[in-house]
C-alpha cells in the first residue's frame, strides 16, 4: 500500500484483519527505512504498530480522543492521519514534530514530550465532555514505565473516584526507556500471568450482553465475577484503583486488540485494556535491546542496524565522560553513590551501575522521588550524584528546593543535556534551569568550558561538603582531556582569556562557547577579551567589579533563555552597586525553541557566533 496516499483513518473501517496485518507490515518496514535515513524513536514506534491501528479502527478521531503518553510512539498515528509524506522532514528544522504537535494535525489533540501526564489530561478532557453533555471517547495509552511515574498515580486515584466513562490503554513491553525497575513491574507480571481468567470474562460479557435476558443475567453476575476473580488471581493494581480491567492481550494480534477495544468502548465507567507488546518488534537489533540504545537514535545502516555516526577518536559524550568522573571519584570516596530517574544507560552511568552496584539506584521514571532520595542519602552523610536530564529536572522543582536547597545538603547535581538539544525540540531543550535553580538559595550552580573542567568541577563538588551543587553539561561529544591529576576549583571564580589592554570589550559567556568565542577572537585577531563565567552561582564579584571599574563595553553571551540568566544575575549585581555600564546581551528570548539542528537554531535565534561577531563589531565601530 503506498502509505503517502493515505489521508485520514476512515479507510481502515473497509478494511478486513488480514488486510490490516499486511498493513502493519508495511508500516513497519516504511518507518526502518525512513528513520535509518533521519534519526527517531525507533523501537518503542515498531511496538505500537497493530495497537494503533485498532485504536484507529475501533475509535473516531479526531471526535474521539486519542492521547499518546510522551507521544514519541506516535509515528503510526501520523501515518494513519495523512503525515507519511513529511517523514523526510521528521525532526527537521521546520519539519514534522517526533511527538504529538496540535499545529500538524486535528487528531494530535495532547501534546507531550515527558511522560505520565496523559491520564490527568484524559481525565480532565472526560469531565469537560460530561460538563457540555457530550459523549465522544477519551483514550489513554500509556506505558509501564510511564505509570510507575507519581503523576500517574495520582491520576489514577482520581480515575477510579470519579467513575467517568474513560478508556486507558496499558501498553506492557517491560521497556520504559531501559528495562524497567520497582515493585510495581512485578505487579504488573503478575497481570501478564493472568490470561485465562481475562478471556473467560472477556467471552462472558459479549455472550451474555447480545440480548436482553443475557443482559440481565450479566447483570446478576457481576458481584459473583470478582469473587470468581479474586479466586482466580491477584487483581492487581487497577483493582485498587476501582477500574475495570481487560487482559492481557497480545498487541500485536489484530482481531483480539479490536474486539477488546470494542469492549472497552462500550463499557460505562474507567476501563484498563492491558496490550502486551513487544518494544522494536519487526527488526532484530531493536528486539534484543535491553538497555536503551534502539530508543532514540541517529541515522543508521538499516542492513546491518549500524550507526552512520561514531564518536571520533579522542572524543566521547559528555554523558560517560562526567559519569566515568565519578565512577573514579567513586574509587577513593565510599559515600559515593549514583542515583538515576530510569536513565542509567542515556546518563552515561552503566559503568558506575556496573562498578559499585550496591551504591548505584535506578528509581524509575520518579524525578521528585530521586531528588528526595538524594537529600535523604545526604543529610546521612552519603554523598550521592544524582544525574538528571535538565527538561527532567524541571519536575524535580519543589523537592530540589524544599528538601534539598533548604537544608543545605551536598548533593552534587549533574545537569544532563543542558542548553540546546536539537530534533526533541520545544519539550527537550534544556534552557529553563539556570532561571529555575538561580533563585534558589544555597546552591552552587557551574558549567566546565572543556572536559578537563569538567573532570574538576566534579572533583571540586565532591571535594566541598557544604552545599548542594550543579554541574550543567551539553548534549553532545566533547574532546577527551589528556590524563592528569584532579584539580581543585575555587567555588565563583572565573577566568579571563586574550585579556590585553588595548582590548575594546570583554566577552562573559560560559560553557562550550568559552572555546568557540575565544578560538573565534584568535583566528580573526580581534581586540576581545572572554571571561569564562564557570560559575554562574555565585559568581566572581571581584572580577565583575574589576571589569566594571574599567568603563569597558561588556557583552553578556548566553545560549539558554536571557530570563534570570546569566546576563539577569550580572546586571542584578551591577544594579545594586550602582555601576551602570555600557552592555549588552545575547541569549534566547521569551518563547519556546522549537526542534532543529542546534547550528539551525542558533542562527535563527541569532545566537550564533557568526551573529555575535558581526553585531559586536558593528556596535563597538559606531562608538
């Protein structure tokens, strides 16, 4: 089937089973072919294939309500819903959205790019339609990882209270991003050991409701069934939630996923359908992943599932050169401990996890659990690393601040994927934290212009007992340090480069454009000097007032939001003091970046280097 004609999902309802099989084996090898070309997520997609097109058989979207949870296993629904042509542009600049985008498309109806809010935003899409006396459907699909998440079960508890008609769909692949952790993942196998008494009920209710005697007697069956239940197995955690359940079924069986869907469909109050699928279903390389690598991944050799991009030699991520850091710190200081919200092998951490695997703790998608993890080790006497993804952060807020910024607690922070990120886009960028964390007393917030800053930033976090401490890195491959010796950094201090005294500016900027500016102002022999602002809290007073003392033009450069930025910080500073002097600064506006290369991005927000020479040079000659 030439899958760009497709429009809108109402063919599907002409469609028979096998003819939607082969379907689905079409889907399936368009999206192996298209995404070894542009990058993706790949295997949780290669699960949801048959699941989504059932979902889109059985329900009427966009009347009905289809809610991805994350939405990064939507490529099949943007097939169905008439997208496959833009696939090419998929995480393109200007290009087709790897998650739900409500701009795209009427049936992307929620969008997401963390997970586990698509239960509240269900239930609040079922009340709003019971409040205007409507009767369209609300569906959730949602993963294991995904519900093991606090915020789901929250919405949970609600769920089953308030009784409203709501269809959620369990996506079980044992598979979050990695392999999943917790008591819950035994509950739920215990659910996936219950399959006869499920297709018993499941038999029982069609039977029995096809007339009105056999209603009525289905009706006097009820209270007897969950006794038969109980009897039968653990009804698991969604019993306790007072919901429905049906399952398990095997996801990728067509006729089973529509009849049980069509259950679900009919049924009055919350439903769970529990589908068991396979994660990368279809292509080998994705099936035998077990940590991670087949998630979101790069171009790749769809023969043989090689990547087209490899670290060049002397690189590596910034990921695994921080974590290996403390997985060597970890070698001398036994309070060392790894903490990570289910990103053990995206953080870089396995090594750690395989070193000390009794100081190393995966929580599972629980970020505000993580942190107040941490502040418990802590405030114990352990030091513990709790390695974070900056847009993951974000939901940490309170208990950062509350549990581990109030008391003061040395937990060493290291910021994940901090600034631009590129193809995620809007919901991945990590350019809010520096304005969230800013604010909060106590803390020491750094970022290293290099690895070898880097390796000690880290040894001085851990070194200094005092304080919480964050280390932001990038996304990205940094150039390995040569071998030597850990060097302590004193807590503000920044440092000056080309500082010479006919120099008609001085550049403040931090991270990975310390480097870029500075290698700039060498190659073009431009009279700038560039401070390293290292530390963007607290920051180095002395050199600020030395700098400010001097009369020359300064020039803030940041590539993460300007509010409550770096630059916010200096001038607040300077405020105060009341030395006012002549400045200017650079760094994102007040609005949400959307997806594209990060060179793409920088341009566009005109953040890049490029950009900033011209306009420093064209400010500093109309002096």
């Amino acid at each position: 089937m030439n899958l760009e004609e497709i429009q809108n999902p109402d063919f599907l309802k002409r469609m028979n089973t096998q003819e939607m099989a082969a379907l689905a084996d079409d889907i399936r090898q368009f999206l192996i072919s298209s995404i070894s070309k542009t990058g993706g997520h790949l295997a949780s997609n290669l699960g949801v294939v048959e699941l989504t097109i059932a979902l889109h058989y059985v329900f009427n979207s966009p009347t009905d309500k289809l809610i991805f949870d994350v939405g990064h296993q939507t490529y099949t629904h943007k097939i169905l819903t008439g997208r496959a042509s833009l696939f090419p542009s998929l995480r393109k600049y200007k290009g087709m959205s790897g998650f739900q985008k409500r701009c795209e498309s009427p049936h992307d109806i929620w969008e997401a790019g963390h997970s586990s809010t698509s239960l509240s935003a269900a239930l609040g899409m079922a009340v709003a339609r019971d409040l205007d006396g409507k009767n369209y459907n609300v569906i959730s699909i949602i993963g294991d990882g995904a519900l093991s998440s606090g915020m789901a079960l929250e919405a949970l508890n609600q769920i089953g209270s308030e009784g409203r008609k709501l269809v959620i769909v369990f996506n079980d692949n044992k598979m979050s991003i990695s392999r999943n952790v917790g008591a819950l993942t035994s509950s739920f196998s215990r659910l996936r050991a219950s399959k006869g008494y499920n297709i018993i009920k499941r038999n029982m209710k069609r039977n029995l409701r096809s007339n009105d005697f056999g209603e009525a007697v289905y009706s006097r069956l009820k209270a007897v069934k969950d006794i038969v239940k109980d009897a039968i197995i653990d009804g698991g955690i969604f019993e306790q939630f007072n919901l429905d359940y049906i399952g398990p079924i095997d996801g990728h069986n067509i006729p089973d996923l529509i009849k049980c869907l069509s259950i679900a469909k009919d049924h009055d109050g919350p439903i769970v359908v529990h589908v068991i699928t396979k994660k990368g279903k279809g292509y080998a390389p994705c099936e035998n992943d077990r940590i991670g690598m087949w998630h979101g991944i790069g171009p790749f050799n769809p023969e043989n599932g090689q990547p087209l991009h490899s670290v060049p030699k002397g690189f590596q991520n910034w990921s695994n050169l921080m974590s290996n850091t403390v997985a060597d710190l970890a070698n001398e200081n036994k309070n060392i401990i790894a903490v990570s919200p289910a990103m053990v092998y995206g953080s870089g951490l396995q090594q750690f996890f395989s070193i000390f695997p009794s100081r190393s703790f995966d929580t599972g998608i629980a970020e505000e659990h993580a942190a107040t993890f941490s502040a418990g080790l802590a405030i114990s006497g352990k030091r513990p690393y709790l390695e974070i993804y900056s847009s993951f952060l974000q939901r940490a807020y309170d208990q950062i601040n509350h549990d581990i910024c109030r008391m003061d607690l040395p937990v060493v922070i290291g910021i994940d994927r901090a600034g631009l990120v590129g193809a995620d886009g809007d919901t991945h960028h990590g350019i809010f934290d520096i304005g969230l964390l800013r604010a909060l007393p106590n803390i020491i917030i750094a970022q290293p212009s290099n690895a070898a800053e880097g390796k000690n930033l880290l040894y001085s976090a851990f070194t200094q007992s005092e304080h919480p401490y964050a280390i932001r890195f990038p996304k990205g491959e940094i150039l390995n340090p040569i071998p030597h010796q850990y060097s302590l950094i004193k807590t503000g201090t920044w440092q000056k480069f080309n500082d010479k005294p006919e120099n008609k500016v001085v550049i403040f900027t931090y991270g990975a454009m310390v480097e870029k500016t500075l290698g700039t102002i060498i190659e073009n022999n431009l009279p700038y000097t560039v401070v390293n602002c290292r530390f963007i809290k607290p920051l180095d007073t002395e050199m600020l007032e030395d700098i400010a003392n001097s009369g020359i033009p300064m020039v803030i450069y940041e590539t993460d939001m300007l509010a409550c930025g770096l630059g916010s910080a200096i001038l607040e500073y300077l405020g105060l003091s009341g030395k006012v002097p002549q400045l200017r600064r650079y760094g994102i506006d007040d609005k949400y970046v959307p997806h594209g290369s990060e060179n793409q991005l920088r341009k566009e927000l005109g953040i890049d280097i490029e950009c900033l020479m011209n306009d420093i040079g064209q400010w500093i000659e109309g002096k």
